[in-house]
C-alpha cells in the first residue's frame, strides 16, 4: 500500500487542486501552490507538516507524522472533514 501522503498528494493534483505544505518547522514555512516532489520534499523534511488542499474555494487540512516503522495509511492521522477528504478517503481506503 503507497503512503497515505503520497496517495494525497498524487490525488489531490490530478483532480486539479492546490497544494501547499506548513511544515511545522521552526521556521513555520508554507509551501505553496507545490508541483509532487516540491510537496513530497517539504512533507518528508520534518516529522510533523500539514498538507492543505485548495478545491473549488474550500481548504481540507491533513494532518501529517512520519514515524519510523508506522503502516503506510497512518502518515495522515487527521484531516477535516470535507467532499474532498471523503472523495480521497474512499479512493484510498
């Protein structure tokens, strides 16, 4: 099973959406408007980010944490509750 926020990342783009990544970092740095690797490099630079998807004038937020040895489906362990996320959420699933 590909990780959870790949999976995102990939769906998000090809339905046309908008990615930006806050990274949570020191710095709280927003990626915006990201191509795959730009948001997958910025996701996988921290052990905690945000992915936030733009869709048809509405923000999804999934939760991101990368820890060592976790299933592939628990890299996103929140996200707000949206068509998008239950679109994604059913694809993915």
């Amino acid at each position: 099973m590909e990780k959870a926020y790949l999976h995102l990342i990939k769906f998000a783009l090809d339905q046309g959406a908008v990615v930006d990544v806050d990274d949570g970092g020191d710095h709280d740095e927003i990626h915006r408007g990201c191509t795959y690797e730009q948001a997958k490099d910025a996701v996988e630079s921290v052990d905690d980010s945000t992915i936030l998807v733009h869709l048809d004038g509405k923000t999804t937020h999934f939760a991101v944490a990368l820890d060592f040895n976790q299933a592939p489906e628990e890299t996103i362990y929140d996200y707000s509750v949206t068509d998008f996320s239950a679109l994604w959420e059913a694809v993915y699933y």
